[in-house]
C-alpha cells in the first residue's frame, strides 16, 4: 500500500518559510554588527599575544568597519543581480571562514588581513538580511515590524559586543571573540541553504565593476583619511592626500553612473526624497551611536577601572534599551507616524548624550553610565526602525537590495566616520595627559559634541524627510 503524504497548505509553508527568513537575516546581521564590537575589550590581549602596535591595534577595528563600508553598495546591487540566497550563502560563507583566520592568527598581518576579510564579508551579507527579509514580508506593519526585529537584533549585536567580547577574553582567551562566529556561521549557513528560496529581481547583468571601484575607494580613502588625523594630524601629508582623494573619486564615481548603461546605483534612486533623506539621517545617527559603545567601555575600564567583564555587565541596560526601542518602534509608528517617531527618538538619544557629557571621573554607576546610556539607546532604537522603513518602502523590486545595501552603508560608514572624528576630538582635549580627570574630559567632549550632531540631525529631519501617513497603516493593520 502506497501512503501519499498530503502537503502543507500553502498558507503554513509561507508561514514557515517567512520565520525561516527572518531568522536568518536576523542571525546574519546579529553576527555582522556584532564583530564591529565585540574585539573591543580584546584589545589589550591581543596587543600582549601578537605583538601589536597602537596603530595596528586601531587597524584592528578600522580594517573591519571600512572594508565593510566600501564594500556594501557592491554587495546590495549583487543580491539584486545573482540572487538573494546565493548572496547571503556567499557573504555568510567568506564572514565564517575569515572568523576562523583570525581566531588562528599567529602574527599580526594575519589578524588584519582576516579583519578585512570580514569586512568584506559582512559587505556582502549585510545588504543580503535586508532585501530578503523585505522580500518575504509585503510592505506594511507587518513589513515594519519584521524590519523592527532585525533593527533590534542588529543593535542588540552591537551593544552585545563588550559583554560577549568580555566573557569569552576573561574564560577562554581573545581568540574566540572571532571562533565564536564559526559554528554559529556553520549552522546557519546550512539551514539558510536548506530553508530559502532564491530570488532575483532581474536578470543577470554585468556588474559595474568601475563604478564599484570608484565608490569603494572613495569611501575607503576617505575613512583612512579621518582615521589618519588622530595620528598624523589634519595638516599632514598622509592625511591630506586620502581626505581629497576619497570626495573626488565619489565625484568620479557620480559621473560615471550618470552615464552608465547598468550602473552601480542608479542616481534616480536618490532622487527619491524618503530614500535620499533616511540615509542621510541614518548616517547622521550612525556617526553618534557607534562612537557611544567604544567611548562608555573606555570611560569604564580607563577611568572607573572596570574590568572586561565588569564593563560588558554596566552596559547591559543600555543593550536591552536599544532592543526595546527598536522592537517598540512599530506599534508607535502606526501611532504617529515614522517621521514623527525618527524625531522623538533621536531627541531622546540627543538628551542621552547631553547628560552624558556632564560625566566626572568619579560618577557613580547609575548616573554615569546607566541612565544616560538607556536614554542613547533608547532614542537610537526608536529613531533607527522608522528611517530603515522610510528608505526601503520606495524601493523599485529590482533595487531592493541597492537601497538595503545604502541603508547598510549610510549607518556603517557614519559609525566609522564618527568614531574617527570623535576620537580624535577626545584627544585634542586629552593631550598627553593620560589621568583619569583628562581622559574622562577628553571623553565628555566628545559625547557633547554627538549630541550637537544629533540636534542638527533632528533640525535636518525635520525639514526634510517626507510625512509619513499613520492612518493607511492603521487602516491595513485592522
């Protein structure tokens, strides 16, 4: 007797299928935000193993965070070109396999290269989690909700990055802050192959290989540039040369797209003001928030002599805080709309850096990491979530994975543009003074001068990004 197995009803293979999505995005970009951080704490453990110098360990997070960067619009246009899952299998793939280069490192050349591996990787992966995730869900709350969970894992990632980075250095060595992406890449990597379906959105094209040049030098050179002023100084040489060269190949880059016949990014996709506005306010955000997670766990070990640990745990309220903003964001955007929310959240963030720079070197827990940290935070998740959606809803399917990779790219690129700068601002204050009261001065400054960029990124905001209409989403959810 043969038994027929009755299949699934569509319904719960789309159900099934669609959490297979999410989970994988969210994994995927978990482990991509995570890395930006999570070596931190490391630092000095592998500065002692690999014999590092100061400048090698700030290429330590620089090679990671421009590799990154100037690789996402590339990896964005590719998913829309060779297909989404592929994408991801490939991103996914290389991030795993340059965890393992350099959780083995034996040399510091080693450890850089494979940081830039992972960059490179994460380029890849990042804009992949977005555009099948916007593909799977259709556009609406439940759009905007799927997007809440991914902005919340992806933040979650980043502020997991000193506590997971602490635990592993203290119990096990600095060496697994980047084996932990090993199995957990292994394992998603096989269930994503098994899990999601492929989907192209056009057909296949040659990629604009100078245009993806021209942009990833651009925005590298001009990041190399802004990391070089802490050690060399504005006026040098070494500084100059990357922080010209890098505006005028975006100018070449622009050029070249306007007259492409398949161009890298297509410039109409710019021209779209929620598209154009969200990316700008992404950015302006990015360049705050990034510089928060490195400047409160230097503050904490530096000058409230916290350990690795110690320092992971203090910041553990200001990690829960982003998730719940940014899992909370949905429901208050069918409320008030995601213009007026990125507005509210962004204040909140900007109140948050405000009070954190009143910082002394003998501040209590509560009101010197604590509170301040949850409202930064806070904000940060709020604001996020509305201007991801913003940027994506516009998108033509074709360019999905164009617009995903800009989000990406505007948020990254501005964490590693204000680290930079804000680092350097700290410095400038600090001199070379290295107590406690000069280096928590140096770090005050450079929190009031966040919350200034955010005040102007509220002003921006609020000039410019398109009302949104809280009642058809209202109208949809119900």
């Amino acid at each position: 007797m043969v038994h027929v197995t009755t299949p699934a009803p569509p319904s719960e293979r789309t159900r099934t299928r669609t959490w297979a999505v999410v989970l994988a995005a969210c994994v995927g970009q978990f482990l991509v935000v995570l890395d930006v951080s999570v070596v931190n704490v490391a630092l000095p453990s592998m500065r002692a193993d690999l014999g590092l110098s100061t400048i090698g360990l700030q290429w330590v997070l620089n090679a990671y965070s421009i590799a990154f960067a100037g690789f996402m619009l590339l990896g964005g246009r590719t998913a829309d070109l060779y297909g989404r899952k592929l994408m991801f299998l490939v991103g996914l793939g290389l991030f795993t396999a340059a965890s393992l280069a350099g959780g083995l490192a034996q040399e510091g050349w080693q450890l850089l290269a494979a940081r830039a591996a992972q960059g490179l990787g994460a380029a890849v992966l990042a804009p992949a989690t977005l555009t099948l995730l916007t593909a799977a869900v259709p556009e609406g709350p439940a759009r905007a909700r799927a997007i809440g969970t991914w902005m919340a894992v992806g933040a979650g990632g980043g502020a997991a990055g000193g506590l997971v980075g602490g635990v592993l250095t203290d119990a096990l060595s600095w060496r697994w802050v980047l084996l932990i992406n090993v199995p957990i890449g292994v394992l998603v990597l096989v269930g994503a192959a098994l899990w999601l379906a492929e989907g192209r959105a056009e057909s296949r094209r040659r990629v604009d290989l100078l245009g993806a040049v021209l942009v990833t030098a651009g925005l590298a050179s001009t990041a190399y540039g802004i990391v070089q002023t802490e050690e060399a100084g504005w006026t040098a040489t070494a500084t100059l040369v990357p922080l010209v060269g890098g505006p005028v190949l975006l100018a070449l880059f622009t050029l070249v797209e306007a007259r492409a016949a398949s161009p890298l990014m297509p410039l109409r996709v710019l021209g779209a003001r929620a598209v154009a506005s969200a990316n700008v306010a992404m950015l302006v955000i990015g360049s705050a928030t990034f510089a928060m997670w490195y400047f409160m766990t230097v503050y904490a070990q530096n000058v409230l002599d916290y350990s690795a640990l110690e320092a992971g745990l203090a910041l553990m309220p200001s990690s829960l805080a982003v998730v719940v903003g940014s899992k909370a964001a949905p429901r208050l955007m069918a409320r008030v709309g995601a213009k007026n929310l990125a507005l509210i959240g962004t204040a909140v963030a900007a109140a948050g850096f405000g009070w954190q720079s009143t910082m002394t070197a003998h501040g209590s827990y509560l009101t010197a990491v604590c509170l301040p940290g949850v409202l930064m935070m806070a904000g940060a998740g709020l604001a996020s979530t509305p201007l991801a959606s913003l940027a994506t809803s516009g998108a033509a399917p074709g360019e999905a994975g164009l617009v995903s990779g800009l989000v990406n790219t505007s948020r990254t690129m501005g964490g590693a543009l204000g680290l930079a700068v804000l680092s350097t601002v700290a410095a400038a204050r600090t001199g070379d003074v290295a107590d406690p009261a000069a280096l928590t001065a140096g770090y005050a400054l450079a929190f009031r001068t966040a919350g200034t960029v955010l005040v102007g990124g509220l002003l921006l905001m609020l000039l410019w990004l398109p009302r949104h209409r809280p009642s058809r989403e209202r109208t949809v959810r119900g």
